[in-house]
C-alpha cells in the first residue's frame, strides 16, 4: 500500500489488487465461518485514494453507486475513530480501476488503504498489531492488504504471516462479465453463496499451500503448486465463465511450455476473476490483444510487492 503525506496535511494511497495463489478449504469451523489456506499475491492493479482533513467522514466516488455509509471505506474510518476516540473526520476520493466483486479484493484493498491514510491524517498513535484488529473486524482479506506483497492467510485468511516474494512476473488477468444467480454488487454476498455450494469434496487439507510456501521460501517453480478450491464451483455459478476461461487458456496456449508461461487459467478468490502467468510483457500484449479481439475485458499486470511505509516497488 503506497502513501505520501503528514498528519494533518491531504494524502494519497494506492490500493493494490491481489490474486490467489493457493485457495484451500479445509472445512467448516464450529462458528460458521470456513476454515482455509491461502497464499496471496498483490498485483499492480489498484485503486487510488484521496483523504484531506474535513468534517465527518465524507466519501466520493468515481463509480457513485460505490458511494455511502456500506462502502468498506467509511466503515473502516469509523473503526477507526471509534477505537482511538478520534472526533476529527476526513474528505476521502476514491478513484476505482479495480473491477468489483471479483475476487481481486478491491473493497478490501480500499479499506486497508483508509486505515493507513486516516491513522497518518489524524496523527493517531495505534500501533501496527491494533491497526491490524481492526483490519479483520472489516473483512479476512483487510489485515493482508496493509502490507500486500506475498503472504500466506490462514483461518478465516485474516492471519497473515508475509514470506519471500518471488521475482516479478506478468499475468494476464480476465474479468468477465459473469453472473450467477442473485449476484449483487456486495462482495460478501457472492462469497457466501460460492461457499454455499462448496461440499466437503471440495475441501483439501492445505498441503498444497504447504508446498507453495516452502517453495517461495526456496525460490523454485510456483507453477505447478497454483490450485484454487472454488474452480469447479465457479464454472457452475457464472453464467459465461466456462467461456471466459476456455478464450484465456486459447490465447495463452503458445506460452504454456516456455519459462514462466502458466499452465493454464486459475481463479482468483472466490471469481470469477481469472489470471494466468506469460513469460513476459510483450507475451503479455498478445494474449490482451486475442482476447480483446474476441470481446474479453483482460488486464496485463505484474506482481507487485509495494512497501507500506514508502511509495511501493
């Protein structure tokens, strides 16, 4: 999460996207929520967010419907305020590239960057560990997206332990325009439905994340390692994402066998927002190029391991 600015003065923050690199569901907890193994990666896709002093908390949008009291944002100012007593507000704009609701953890993206960007605007001195607290009360992915980089998530995915980040790699990432049936524009309307669809035939025991890590840690081929639980899920609930996923693992099959190229499409989160790795940029631009060609909204980005404390790398 990159920001520039001293308390009291107007700041920016980019909040970066992240994909799945592993998405493991070992089951369900006694409190309802899911247990799981993750490992996380964020991506040079962000949003950008403004804050400068104000009254209340006030909050424009360049997508408007995104506007009001339910945005991930206001909810995590008024966290804010409410566990250091803070009484000054703040005027925040946030200008949105991140698609929503698919999976790339925009909403939650957005949240970590308000915590950081208020915690500097109002001079507060909580500490990292409590910033963290409040981070998981706002939804699993917030606490991770404080720092970004590569990390692995365990629990809810809201206890995040950072581990090496591999070199930098470029992916083509697809967002279609899928649906499933009663989809809202609420993240956390579409996860519970995907997770109300998952069996215990879909729930692994997290060895997989297990050897990503050790992998990361080792600096060996990542590749093979990628799975993502909700895959066979997801291609039963979107209407259109069987599509999507056949058009990028097509327009990316002439790189399958080179260094770097991917073995095919992976899911990120809970969808329907794909990706798959390319040797490189110029790779890259062709796959973008098929798949808009054939209709298909595809980004090309790079991993992305930004420093919270400094302008990111």
């Amino acid at each position: 999460m990159s920001r520039v600015g001293d308390g009291g003065v107007p700041s920016k923050a980019r909040a970066y996207a992240k994909v799945n690199l592993t998405l493991e569901v070992l089951g369900r907890r006694p409190d309802g929520y899911h247990e799981i193994r993750t490992v996380l990666q964020t991506i040079g896709l962000a949003d950008t967010l403004h804050v400068a002093p104000g009254e209340g908390v006030r909050l424009r949008c360049s997508d408007p419907d995104l506007e009001g009291p339910g945005n991930l944002v206001c909810k995590a100012a008024q966290a804010l305020r409410r566990e250091s007593g803070e009484s000054r507000g703040a005027d925040i704009r946030l200008e949105k590239l991140i698609p929503v609701g698919m999976g790339l953890g925009g909403g939650s993206a957005d949240a970590a960057a308000a915590l950081l960007s208020l915690r500097r605007l109002w001079g507060l001195g909580l500490d990292d560990g409590r910033l963290t607290d409040i981070a998981a009360g706002l939804g699993a992915d917030v606490p991770f997206l404080l720092n970004g980089g590569t990390a692995l998530g365990t629990g809810r995915g809201d206890r995040v332990e950072l581990l090496p980040p591999p070199p930098t790699r470029w992916m083509v990432l697809v967002c279609p325009a899928a649906a499933h049936p009663g989809q809202t524009r609420e993240q956390a309307t579409k996860t519970a439905r995907l997770y109300s669809m998952m069996s215990p035939e879909h729930y692994t025991d997290g060895k997989r994340t297990e050897a990503l890590t050790e992998t990361l840690r080792a600096g060996g081929d990542t590749e093979p390692l990628l799975f993502n639980a909700f895959e066979p899920v997801a291609l039963e609930a979107f209407e259109g994402l069987a599509a999507a996923w056949s058009a990028l693992r097509e327009a990316a099959e002439p790189y399958a066998g080179r260094p770097n190229g991917s073995g095919g499409p992976h899911l990120s989160g809970t969808g329907p927002a794909m990706y798959t790795f390319v040797p490189g940029k110029p790779e890259g631009e062709n796959v973008v190029k098929t798949l808009k060609c054939r209709g298909v909204r595809a980004y090309l980005v790079a991993t992305i391991n930004p420093d919270p404390h400094g302008e990111g790398t």
